[in-house]
C-alpha cells in the first residue's frame, strides 16, 4: 500500500473537482486501495467535500469552492485528501460474493457466435471459460448500477462492436475487451453480448439502490431458457 501512495498524482479538473490519479497500471490493489481512500472520505468529510466518484486507477473529488472559505481551495482540498491518504487504515474492505445467474440461449446470447469465432472457440467453450472466473467489481459506471467487472479470461476477450446497438436490453451480459459486464437497464451500447441475466441490478426505489458494489466479487452461473422464463416471472408477482 505504501507504494500506492506515494504515487499519487493530484489534476484540477475544473473549479470544483479534482482528480487523483494513482497509476497506469491496472491491479485489484491499487482498486481496492482506492474504494478505501472513498470509504474513509465518506465517512468523515472535510468542509466542501461533495462526493469521491472511484474509477479503475483514479479518483475524482468533487467539492464546493466556497465552502472550503481557503484563499486557494483548490490547494486545500489536495492537502485534505492527501492526508486523509496518509492516515488510511487499509483494513479490508468488507466485500460480497454475488452469484449471478445467466442464460446463454442464442435468444439472448446476441453475439456469442462473434465472440467465439473471435477467439477460435466452440460457444460452449466461451460460456465454460465465463463462468468459470471469479470478477471484481472495478467500479460502477457508464449507466446507474453497470459493474465493470474484471478478471475475464484472455482467451475470449472480444473488442467492443463497431457499431453500437440503438438498445442493448437490461440484463444482457457482455464483454469489452478484457472487460465483462451487466447492462442494468434498456440502453445503448456495443459490447458483445452473450447472455442475460434475470437477476434485477438496479432498485431505484431502495436505500441501496445498486445490487453490487465496488469491490464486490462475482460469479456468474448457466441457466437453461426455462428457468429464466420462471425467474423472470417471479419478479413480478
């Protein structure tokens, strides 16, 4: 953790936010590190602190100007949360293992035939090398409640579509690169999509309205057609 800190790099990214980057390089450390630096400033916020919004390697630092009352707030506000870096108690995080259930149906796999012939895999080998992974949840992002989870398998990571789609339906799981996902909600997007998910991730009405979290682990699990037809159902009686 100690070699996290000290690379640290503090950008204005306009007058009331600030950027904190931590490195190029990507790592569940350096990404749990940086959900703790936003626990610790959540939890006890300095005067102007509005919200610390956690990425893969950075952190954005929003804050009220006026409030800080500092001849600099810009300044300041790096001073605050470097020292709020400093005295970080890295215990760990406390983190869930969601269990994720997914049909891979050509129904609902709308590109597992791309992404396998990608690869040179069977669509039965990509859905084995998928579910076979634990992920991390980098963040949250791109869309209220979309994890970008990390630790797919090389071996059937896909480059995002050319062409975007007008409507990727809630629930859809895709990959991106290196990257694999759960699309919340009926949005755009071009990533290849090779199952679904009946699962509800996002509850708008909840204290908590996302189901994962930063830093959460994931697994995700095949289901035959018929049972997500039966899932799917029973969310709504």
């Amino acid at each position: 953790m100690d070699s996290i800190q000290k690379k640290l790099s503090f950008f204005p990214l306009s007058e009331s936010a600030i950027l904190i980057d931590f490195g190029e390089t990507i790592s569940v450390e350096k990404n749990m590190y940086i959900h703790q630096l936003t626990a610790a400033l959540n939890a006890e916020p300095f005067p102007g602190f509005i919200e610390a919004v956690p990425a893969y390697t950075t952190l954005t630092v929003y804050y009220d100007p006026l409030a800080a009352d500092k001849p600099n707030p810009y300044h300041h506000m790096c001073t605050r949360i470097e020292h709020a870096a400093n005295n970080l108690k890295t215990d760990k995080l406390e983190t869930r293992t969601v269990e994720l259930p997914v049909c891979y149906d050509q129904e609902f796999a709308l590109d597992l035939t791309e992404v396998a012939n990608h690869n040179d895999l069977s669509a039965e080998e990509v859905i084995e090398r998928h579910t076979s992974q634990v992920y991390h949840v980098y963040f949250i992002g791109f869309a209220p409640g979309f994890p970008f989870l990390g630790g797919l398998d090389s071996t059937i990571a896909t480059p995002r579509k050319q062409s975007p789609r007008r409507k990727t339906p809630a629930g859809s799981v895709g990959i991106a690169g290196r990257q694999t996902g759960v699309y919340p909600i009926d949005i755009p997007g071009g990533w290849q999509i090779i199952g679904r998910t009946p699962r509800q991730l996002l509850h708008l009405n909840d204290r908590s309205p996302t189901l994962l979290q930063p830093g959460d682990k994931v697994r995700f699990y095949p289901i035959s057609k018929q049972e997500y037809m039966r899932q799917e159902e029973s969310k709504w009686r």
